[in-house]
C-alpha cells in the first residue's frame, strides 16, 4: 500500500450550490420570482461545478435537485399568481358595482 498517495479536495465552492439550492425552493414557495432567479442561479453554478470538477460533492447534488424543485415549484407559482390576477381583473370588468361590494366588506372586515 502507498502512502505517498494524496487526494487533493475540489476545488470551488459546493456549498453555494447546495445553498442557492435552498433559496430557489424556499423562495419559489412563497414569491416564485426570486425562487427562479436563485434556482437558475444554483443550475448554472452547479453545472459550472460539474464541468470544472466533476461531480464529487452530495453538496452539489442535493444542491442541483433543490435548484430543479425550486425552479418546478418557482414557475407553478408564477403560473398561480398570473391566474389570479386575470381572474379578478374578469371578474371587476364583468361587474364592476359586485366587486366593489365584495372588496368593500371585506375590507370592512379585516379592519
């Protein structure tokens, strides 16, 4: 057996994949916009990653999963909120004395 045999670490930074990886999902739970910028954030720098080092880090693979949910979840949210907007801009164009009404009470009520 040799043991004049050294390994060197990657070099780079597979935490930060691993972390923009957390951003993108937590983000794209709750705004979708940012919860896309962090997860292609974390793609790109995963597969920079990847092409520089190879993949020898569960950081940068737990990190480039997290990216892909956060970019899954990121434009359903996106997709949501774009649907409810049209649907209340139909609604109060279709009638706009109702929606009045509505917004009025429950304005009324959260006070």
């Amino acid at each position: 057996m040799d043991n004049n045999v050294q390994v060197q670490p990657a070099q780079g930074s597979p935490s930060k994949v691993l972390v923009f990886g957390i951003l993108g999902l937590a983000f794209g739970l709750s705004t979708g916009i940012l919860g896309l910028i962090f997860s292609i954030i974390g793609l790109n720098m995963a597969g920079n990653y990847i092409a520089s080092y190879g993949d020898v880090s569960n950081q940068v693979r737990v990190g480039k999963r997290l990216s892909i949910a956060g970019l899954i979840i990121s434009i359903c949210a996106i997709v949501f909120w774009i649907a409810l907007i049209v649907i209340i801009v139909v609604a109060a164009s279709n009638d706009p004395k109702g929606f009045e009404s509505i917004v009025s009470k429950v304005a009324s009520e959260i006070k």
